[in-house]
C-alpha cells in the first residue's frame, strides 16, 4: 500500500504567492544556518507573524509604509494585518533591505506566508498590537 | 442562515464536523497549526489557513487567529468540535460578536454549566438528583454526623482545600463519623493550613453513565439514551459502549426524562451530555454537564442510526428536533479510544511518525481518524490518533467484532493503546459487564506494565 500524497496543498484561492511545499515551522528565516557567511546577496523571507489581512498603509489614500530598495531601520514599521478589526502594526527587527513585496494589498495573509523578499536580515518581523 | 462553516478544531473531530457539512452541502473551512500542514482535515476542507504556530495558545486557542482566518475566508459559522474553545463562553460571545453564528448552546448555557455549583442548583431546581452534600464547609463533627444520618452511609469526608488524599476519609459506620471528622480537619490543617472540610454521600463503585442530548434552543429537547463509560484510567475514558450493561429500558427512560427536563429547563441549544453517576441499586446522581459534541458520540450514532454533528449543523440552521419517539435504540456499540501512547511505560505519549497503518474492515467496523500511512503525529496535542467503534446486534455480536477489528488493526512507527484495549478485553469483568469507574486502575495497572508492545 502506497502512501497518499498529502503534500500541502493550499486551497486558498487568493493567495496566488502560496509555496507547494510546506513551509518553515517557525516563521524566523531560519533557511541561513548561523554559521554560515550571509552572501550580501542572499534574500530572505519575512514572513507573516499572524493570519489576517494585509495592509502596506495606514488607510488606502496614505503612502505606503515601505517600498521596494527601502533600507529599514528596526522598529519601523514595514505593514499593517488585521484581525478581528484590530489593526496589528508589524515591525522589522533589524537592519535590511527590501527586494520584493510579495503580500498584495489589502488580501489575506496565514500565519508563515511570505510578506517581503529582505536582504541581511537575521530576525524576523515581530507584531505589535495597536 | 449560514454557507460556509469555520471548524475551529483539529484532528479526527475536525474531520468528522468537515464531513458532516459535506454531507449537507455547507462549505467548510479548515484552521490549521504549521504541525498540522499535512493533516486530513486541511486536505479534504473546501479551504484551509494557517493560523499560526504549534502551541496551541497562538493558534487552536487563539480567538483573534481563528476569528481572522473566519473574516478572510467569508465564513459565517463556527464549529468548536471538542477540547480547544469548545467550551469557552468568551469565544462563542466573540463569535456572535463577529455576526457568526456559533454551533453549540448559548454561551450563558456555557456558562452555566461550567460552574459546578450552578450547575448542581439548576439541576436540582429541574428535579434531577446530585449527589447529596454539605452546603459549604461542615461546622464541626456533631454537624458532620447529623449529616451523614440524613445522608446514608457511607459518606466521603474532603478537605475543601484538598488533593492527593489528604484530609480524605470515607465512613462507613456512623459511630466513626466524628472521629474521622476530626482527624480529616488536623490533617487538612496540617498539609493546607485550612481545616475546612465537606461532606458527601459516598457512591461505592460507581458507573460512568451519561445522556446523549439534543435541545432545539426553544425548550424543546430530545435523548439519545446511553453511554458507558465506565472503563478509564485516571478520568481519561478509554472504552465506551451503548446500551449499558447496567441499564434497561425502564431506568434508561427514566434517566432520559430527567436529563431532557433539565437541558429543556435552560432551553439549551445544540447537541449536550450529562453525564452521571450510577450505583449498584440503580440509583444514579448528576456530576456534570458537558455543552458539545463528545470523543465517544459515535457509539450513541451506531445504535439510534442518528448523525448527532450534521444534527448540531440543522440546529442552528433551525430545523426541527426529530421527536422523542422516532429515536429508536437498536444493537450495541463499542468504541475504543487509540491513542498513541506506551501503556507499558505509564501511558506515555507517543509521538513520531506511522510507518505502518492498517486499518481494521469488515461487518460492524467504523473508525473515525486523520491519520494515515506515513503521517507524522505532532508532540503538541492530546494523543488520540483514532476511534474505533465496532455495531453488533447484540453485546456479544460486538465484543467479537472489537477483538477482530482491534487485531487487524496494524499501526508501526509509534506506539498505541491497542494491545491493552486487546487485555481489557480479554477480562472476565468487562466481559461480563461488571466494572465502575476505578476499575481499570484497580486491575489493569499491572498488566499495562507487562504488556509490552510486540
């Protein structure tokens, strides 16, 4: 008897950015071990810290909170995810350097989906409730 | 009205709500921990989210993910199954807050219930019998003996600040009464610096008997009759069967009556069990009342041919209550409770991943499970990885099915419960139905220590 093919397979359908395979159990980067040289061009995902909904403003005629090339200082804050009409402010932890937004606009985030593409990152984004 | 309903469980229970809501044509939404990424529940729900990590304090337990996960998927219900929220008031409030409509009793009924003492005064008011008991501490050892007179003996003396024993006597002469009165008060004095002591009528070997119930919210409640659970170790129910050995016709009416009059004096919604105690004179005493769907309710839907969770999604989708005298009583179920645990080493926990599974077939053989060849069962949850629940006409009929199924039932990789439900079987007192409650502990422990795992 073979075993059934229970990859992960999302199924929501708004969520086009879903990876095929299962993700990383917690959501620091952790795919860079510590002790290997971080080559400056390697990229790492911030991921979501909590289910909701996300946000890159404040309100959808502000600017949004950061940008593709940004460099970001800790503590700013990179987004915003709603839950239970809360409005969580993310933060970054440390020093990096945006790539990629990959989380669109005002649609769904989970828990552990990738939010932002990063460069020298070593900590993950952390989520402050407003 | 509701569409689309958000299961807010995992594991066999949240599999078992997701069916029923096919069943029905509802949508249903699996939640979901990172551990639980590859569990059925999430692979055979019309949608899944992730809701956060593997503790279940920042996912399972957590209102604001789950409620988060409900607002992007479009859900308007929630399903609590059991264990997790089931039975938090605060999350069934939030839920109504939110415009879902929650699937189980009013939270107030929650409430209610969850009290002990509220319980046991609402019980009492609808006429259903508790076990008799002081109000409160007992003032002194003559109260102490005017009580246990009104009682009956034997009767239980408890510190009120008790555990382990200690300030614990049971009397059985009523000569003795003051003197263990006074010597349960220095003890308790001594380990809990609080003399405070109760007293309740004791019941001598009691069974675990509990009533299936299905209220509609406007005071109409209907029974399910019976489950025995009176095979579990430490309060954990291991095997559960209906009809009772213990009870008939007659004393099943009676307890159902009673049980429908209280749940419909609180016009409680949705699927309840109360669940008693009952001695050897057939006397039986309410000890508490659980508000949702339970483990072992498949043994109840073998032998009314009822399914009681797509019944909790009609509820609150306010269909009728099927009336008393369409439920019908027909064969016996047993289930075995499979958990991955050593029994040979204390029943200890036994996570890891299922090389070999097996499932069991054939006439009479259900069994309700997420797991599957190759699964890796996470370390952060109850261990329960599948219910076995075997219909015969007859108790005979079914104990001979059990033993086949639980013996074709294969499982390498991790280690279950399966050989000691195969020795609890094998004993002359369940068998012949004879056992109460700490019977698996009185006479099992030994056979779990040499029953190592072939």
């Amino acid at each position: 008897m073979s075993a059934p093919q229970l990859q992960a397979m999302p199924q929501l359908g708004y969520a086009p950015q879903m990876p095929a395979v299962p993700q990383m159990q917690q959501a620091a980067p952790a795919t860079v071990p510590e002790s290997r040289p971080t080559p400056p061009t390697n990229t790492v995902e911030i991921k979501a810290p909590m289910v909701g909904t996300f946000y890159r403003a404040p309100s959808p005629d502000a600017e949004s909170y950061v940008r593709v090339g940004d460099v970001i200082e800790p503590g700013r804050v990179l987004c915003i995810i709603e839950a239970m009409k809360l409005m969580n402010e993310i933060e970054a932890e440390i020093k990096g350097r945006i790539v990629d937004i990959v989380a669109e606009n005002a649609l769904p985030v989970e828990f552990g989906q990738v939010m932002f593409q990063w460069t020298n990152v070593h900590k993950s984004s952390r989520c402050q409730s407003r | 009205m509701f569409t689309k309903v958000l299961v807010a469980n995992r594991g066999e229970i949240a599999l078992r709500v997701i069916r029923a809501c096919r069943d029905i044509g509802l949508k249903s939404v699996a939640v979901f921990s990172t551990a639980d990424r590859d569990s059925l529940h999430v692979r055979f729900a019309d949608e899944s989210v992730c809701i956060g990590p593997p503790p279940g304090s920042q996912s399972y337990l957590s209102p604001k993910a789950i409620i988060a996960a409900a607002e992007i998927t479009g859900a308007d219900a929630v399903h609590p199954g059991y264990g997790f929220l089931a039975e938090n008031a605060d999350f069934a409030q939030i839920c109504l807050a939110h415009e879902l409509v929650w699937i189980g009793p009013n939270p107030k009924d929650i409430d209610l219930m969850g009290n002990k003492s509220e319980a046991k005064r609402t019980m009492i008011k609808a006429g259903c019998p508790v076990i008799p008991g002081s109000d409160g501490p007992v003032a002194n050892a003559a109260e102490a003996r005017k009580l246990a007179e009104e009682f009956g003996l034997p009767v239980m003396i408890k510190a009120v600040a008790g555990g382990g024993g200690r300030g614990m006597r049971l009397v059985q002469d009523i000569a003795n009464v003051e003197t263990a009165f006074e010597m349960a008060s220095a003890e308790a004095e001594a380990a809990f610096s609080n003399g405070d002591l109760y007293l309740e009528k004791a019941i001598i070997e009691p069974r675990h008997i509990e009533i299936q119930l299905m209220g509609d919210g406007k005071g109409g409640c209907v029974h399910f009759g019976e489950r025995d659970c009176s095979m579990q170790r430490r309060h954990q129910k291991l095997i559960e069967e209906s009809p009772s050995p213990a009870v008939n016709a007659k004393l099943r009416e009676e307890m159902g009556r009673t049980a429908t009059q209280a749940a419909a004096s609180i016009s409680y919604s949705g699927a309840g069990t109360m669940e008693f105690l009952l001695d050897k004179s057939g006397h039986f005493y309410f000890m508490e009342m659980n508000t949702r769907i339970q483990v072992e309710h498949p043994v109840t839907e073998m032998v009314t041919g009822s399914d009681l969770v797509k019944m909790q999604l009609e509820v609150a989708l306010g269909h009728e209550l099927p009336k008393q005298k369409d439920i019908l009583f027909r064969g016996h179920a047993i289930e075995c409770r499979v958990n991955a645990e050593d029994a040979s080493r204390g029943f200890l926990p036994s996570p890891g991943t299922v090389t070999t599974w097996n499932l069991p077939g054939g006439p009479g053989v259900r069994v309700d499970t997420h797991v599957y060849h190759g699964y890796a069962i996470p370390p952060f949850y109850d261990s329960l990885i599948a219910k076995l629940i075997v219909y015969g006409a007859n108790r005979e009929e079914a104990l001979a099915r059990c033993r086949r199924a639980l013996s074709e039932f294969i499982v390498e990789g991790v280690h279950t419960t399966i050989p000691f439900h195969l020795q609890m079987l094998d004993t002359e007192a369940f068998q012949t139905g004879n056992v109460h409650t700490k019977w698996v502990e009185q006479h099992m422990e030994q056979q779990a220590k040499a029953g190592a795992v072939a």
